[in-house]
C-alpha cells in the first residue's frame, strides 16, 4: 500500500505494488521477502502491505507463489512503473508543464489504487473507480 525505506536493522526496503512473500507474522509486523530478490529476506511492518489472495503450486522445495489480482489493480501498477521513468525523464529534461501533470495523473492514480486495494468501496463505487481509472490511463498513453 505504501512505500517503505526499511530504514532499520533488517528491515526490508518496498516499493509499492512489489509482491512479497510472508514468511512469520509477529507483533504488527511481516518477515518475508520480495519476488524481485528472493534471496533477501527481512521485515516490514504489516501496515505498509495488502494481503491478497493467492495461488500455490509445487508446494515444498520449489514453491511458487502466484497472487491472484484484480486486473485493473495490476495495470495500474504497471503504469506507474512505467510512467515513473518519464516522469523522471521530464524532470531532468526540465518540461516543467509536463513534468507537473504527469505527476498528478499518477498521484490521482495512486490514490485510486489504494481505494481499490483497500476493499471498502460498495461495487458499485469500484465500478466507477475503474472506469475512471482506465480512462486517466487511455488519456495518459
């Protein structure tokens, strides 16, 4: 759901939309690690992340965790990576006009995210937030 630096002894450093994979549970807060970087396990606290559902195969040594998601929810978080990069581009290009709007596309876009993960919205609340959300993604591509 959020960001978190992992700013303390083991902790472990996310990004949001980065699947984790929990592995204890202790006093408001996960050990895991990233899909990203398996081999690198550490802590974060349990308010920073979503648990969502999943799917398991080859269950033992070669586990696979597969989350299974919303599809809008995951293209809006290919998106944000995506535009991350031009954002970045326009910054140093200094396309201050630019630069401003597409931050605040993905910062309304992140917002929407969030509301949607979060499950509290009726249906047809989300309905709305989805068809909103896709065509601020239409306008943006």
């Amino acid at each position: 759901i959020y960001n978190w630096r992992g700013d303390r002894k083991f902790g472990l450093p996310l990004e949001i939309g980065e699947t984790v994979q929990i592995l204890e549970e202790c006093s408001g807060w996960y050990r895991g690690f990233s899909t990203k970087n398996r081999a690198v396990k550490g802590i974060f606290p349990q308010s920073y992340v979503h648990l969502k559902p999943c799917k398991v195969d080859n269950e033992g040594l070669f586990e696979s965790v597969v989350p299974v998601e919303d599809p809008v929810v995951r293209e809006v978080t290919l998106v944000l990576r995506e535009w991350s990069d031009i954002w970045k581009r326009l910054y140093v290009e200094r396309g201050n006009y630019k630069f401003e709007t597409v931050g605040k596309v993905m910062r309304d876009l992140l917002e929407w995210r969030r509301q949607l993960v979060s499950g509290t919205l009726t249906h047809d609340q989300t309905k709305e937030l989805k068809t909103m959300i896709i065509a601020k993604i239409d306008w943006g591509n």
